[in-house]
C-alpha cells in the first residue's frame, strides 16, 4: 500500500490538522459548505525512531559470565573507558603461567648468549632457546589479548544510555549489552516506501508527531537518504534531524510527514464533498452537479484547482443526495 499521505495546514509552521469548514444547513435540508483559502502541503508518511547522532550499541566479543560492571545508566564515560568485564579468573591465571615461562625463558636467552660467547654453548642451542622464548612471548600477546577482549570499554565520549546486564549474567557475542552515545544532537532514522522516495530530497522540512508530545509541533529536515534501500521490506532509510530545544527523547517511536511540495492561497474543500470529479452545487435553492479540476488529494481534503469559486455553496454529503434522487 502506498504510503502517501496528503494533508492541509493554514500555517505550514503551525499544527498538522484538519482544515475548518463552517457547515450550514440548505433550505431543503442538505447539508451544505463552502471552499476555503489555505495552503495545500504535500507530504511523504513515515514511521521512524528517535536515536543520537553519535552512538554505538556495545557487545561482549567473547561469550560468557558478566563478573564486574563498573558504570550505570546515566553515567558520563569517555573513549576506553572500562564498562564491563567477564569472569576472567582462568584465563589470567594461564597468562601469569605464561609469563612466568617467558621470564625464565628471557634468563636463559641472555645465559646461553654469554655462555655462547665462551663457547661453552653451542650456537644451535642458544638459538633453540631464543626460539622457545619467543614461541612463548607469541602466546602471551595472544592469551593477554584474549584477556583483554573480555572487557567491554566505551568507544566514544558520551552518555550510558542503557544498560541490559547485572553481574553474574551470562552474555553472548550477539547480546547488546550498553547503549552509549551523545545526548545532543538527535535525528529520526525514519523508514520510507520505494514508490515514494523519488520524492524526498535533503532539506525538506519534516513535521513530526510523538504520542507522548500529542500537543507539541515538532519540526525536523531531511539530512541524509540512504543510497541503497532494503529490496526485502521494500523502503529506504531517511535521517531527519532535529533542533536541539526538541522535546523528543532517544528510543521514543514518531511519525512523520516529511513536506515535499507546497501551495498557498489554495482553495479547500472537504473530501466528502467530491464524487468522482464532481460536487454538486446549491444555487438559488437549485441543485447542480459540476465537474471540477482538483490537485492535491487526502483522506479528508481535496484542492480545487478550477471549475468552483470561494463563495460557492457545495453539498458536504452528496451521497445523500444522489440516493433520493436516483
């Protein structure tokens, strides 16, 4: 289904709502209306999440149980900062054994190299003793890099946005485990249809509605549009940013209607009031049916772009009508 959404405001600036007709009654009952000046918007509908520009979804690189976790939600951290660390008792432990062989195995490099001098060793097994030390040094960078993959640091200066582990839990490698990032400034990663991401471009004003801020008027623009869309679920991701005073907070789901055309001084009539390209017009107590030109088109209001004049009296319910009079 397309996700083309067409709405009119009187202000683009202003609340996204529905436009006013004053409904009067005709001498024979019907219900009538009249056009109204206004401007006409354009919008592409999408559905999107409010996330920090800079933030980064933190995973343990090795499986296992969450020993010590050293931040909590809220807290600031910077770049390397330590978040987290598994249980890492074996594993230290074979490090210090292999330390422990490396620095006997240094002793004798340098005994064997002075002995070798004196030609008390021979030069073949001062040079299998330089081997085993450095196979042995090979396997501490190795096992003190594994070490070091069990703890979790920050890699950005930010925020802990959330925190989704206690200690003694078991994480996995696929487990998000922290949220870190930047409270300021924030975007909308919004989803678009295919069919109507021609019609986005970068700039474009977007208005936003939130459930928890039904009476607030959010106002964004369209920063980036992904090159490539999803071929699976059948849309594109667009980035909307936001103006750092916006009430929006991270992880809050919005919606959006992301303005790509605009006309004022348009002439408005209700959707109801159109059958086809025809209204039907109240003149001295006559009723008329007359085809009109129209534009722009949404679920509640139409653009007239000829054939109806501002002062004109139009049925709002012509089905009701054209039943009486079949």
């Amino acid at each position: 289904m397309r996700k083309l959404f067409i709405f009119f405001i009187f202000v683009i600036m202003a609340a996204v709502g529905l436009f006013y007709f004053r409904m009067i009654q005709s001498a024979n009952g019907y219900e009538l209306t009249s056009p109204k000046k206004g401007t006409a918007v354009q919008a592409v509908y999408a559905t999107g999440e409010v996330e920090p520009l800079y933030w980064s979804e933190i995973s343990p690189q090795i499986s296992g149980k969450i020993s010590e976790i050293y931040v909590k939600e809220g807290d600031k951290v910077k770049t390397g900062q330590s978040l987290a660390k598994l249980e890492d008792d074996l594993e230290c432990a074979k490090a210090s054994e292999i330390m422990a062989r490396l620095q006997f195995l240094d002793k004798e490099v340098t005994r064997y190299a002075e002995l070798s001098l004196k030609d008390h060793v021979s030069r073949q097994s001062y040079e299998k003793v330089l081997s085993e030390r450095n196979s042995v040094k090979a396997q501490l960078e190795t096992q003190n890099a594994l070490v070091a993959r069990m703890l979790m640091t920050s890699p950005l200066d930010g925020t802990v946005l959330r925190r989704d582990i206690e200690p003694g839990e078991a994480a996995k490698t696929d487990q998000v485990i922290f949220w870190v990032g930047q409270l300021k400034p924030l975007r909308i990663s919004a989803e678009v249809d295919e069919e109507d991401i021609p019609l986005v471009k970068s700039g474009q004003k977007s208005l936003i509605k939130a459930d928890a801020f039904i009476n607030k008027n959010v106002i964004g623009e369209v920063s980036e549009i992904t090159p490539k869309g999803d071929p699976v679920n059948k849309n594109f991701r667009v980035r909307i940013s936001l103006p750092d005073d916006s009430p929006l907070l991270i992880g809050m789901t919005v919606e959006v209607n992301i303005v790509t055309k605009e006309e004022p001084d348009s002439l408005l009539i209700p959707s109801s009031c159109v059958i086809g390209k025809k209204v039907w017009v109240s003149e001295n107590g006559e009723i008329s049916e007359r085809i009109i030109k129209t534009g722009i088109r949404s679920e509640y209001l139409i653009q007239v772009l000829d054939g109806l004049r501002e002062n004109e009296k139009i049925l709002a319910k012509p089905e009701e009508y054209i039943s009486r009079h079949r």
